[in-house]
C-alpha cells in the first residue's frame, strides 16, 4: 500500500491511502479502534475533555497503537496544546515511522510553535511517503520558503548557534538538507 501512494494514479493513490488509515486504525484490535472511534467521535462534537479521557485510556492501554497517540496528537492541535501534539506525533512515528499523517501534524505543529526548520523536516519525510499529495506539498514549500526568509536573520546571528562544546560544522542550520 506504501508503494502505491507513489502511483501516477490519482485513483491508486486514494484508495492506497484510505486503506492506509483503515489499516492503522484497526491495528491493535477491537477494543483499541472502539476507544479511537470514540474518541474521534467525542473530538468531532468539540467534547474534548471526553476525547482525552478515551484518548489517555487508549495510550495507556495499547502503548504500541500508533493511531492512538496520532489521534491524541490531532486533540493536542485541536485544543491548542502544540508541544504535547508535538510529542505525540513523535510516538506515533516512532511506531509507526511510514505514518505520513504523524509526520504532517507535527509539522503543522512545529510551524506553530515557531520550529520551522523541523518542519520542513517533518514534511519533507510525509512527502516521501506521499510524494503526490498536493497539499502537503504546497505546505513543505510554504515552509521552505519561509526557512528561506529566515536564513539571512539567522546567518548573522551564528553566534548563538556556536558553544566550545559545539561546533558551527554539527549545528542543525548546517545539516537542514538532511
């Protein structure tokens, strides 16, 4: 399924990603989708406080379950709370590192928080797992660009980027490429 949101089909790729996310869902059983359907559920009547109960039940159940931490990172953006979204996410890829919907939202995250270097780095890897998404695209070169603008501000400013214990040539303003 991975391989076919590469396809030049528009039509593979949406049913490659529909299963996808029909996949991740159902990945820790019936009770783990129950708790994440309700939870999406309560999320979509703006009932946050029950989302994150179900939420933190979930997580604290299926601590493998990476649509469970994905859909407690999309409550944490929701509600405004960025920085455990952001920590979510990480979850969520780390178990699920081809979770290009993780991907996305921590970087939408980031951008709100003002990271716009992990942004562009979280983006870029959504869009090598989903390369023809249009969206996401517009969004890592939204960010690129604005990475882009920020560089000549921070090139004259190294010296907060240069401690004895490291070096100019480890900073991640070097390494933003990789």
């Amino acid at each position: 399924m991975l391989r076919a949101l590469k396809s030049p089909s528009g039509t593979v790729r949406e049913i490659a990603a529909d299963s996808l996310w029909d996949l991740w869902f159902h990945a820790a059983g019936r009770e783990a989708f129950r708790l994440a359907r309700a939870a999406s559920d309560a999320m979509e009547r703006q009932e946050f406080s029950e989302a994150l109960a179900l939420l933190n039940r979930t997580t604290a159940k299926f601590p493998n379950f990476a649509e469970g931490w994905n859909r407690r990172s999309i409550l944490y953006w929701q509600m405004g709370r960025y920085e455990q979204s952001v920590a979510d996410c990480q979850k969520a890829v780390g178990l699920n590192p081809c979770h290009f919907g993780a991907w996305q939202g921590m970087g939408l995250c980031q951008l709100q928080l003002a990271d716009v270097e992990g942004a562009c780095q979280s983006f870029r890897a959504a869009v090598k797992i989903s390369p023809h998404d249009r969206g996401l695209r517009r969004l890592l070169q939204h960010c690129e660009e604005l990475l882009r603008r920020l560089a000549p501000q921070r090139a004259t400013r190294l010296d907060w980027v240069y401690s004895p214990d490291r070096s100019i040539e480890n900073s991640s303003l070097l390494r933003s490429g990789e």
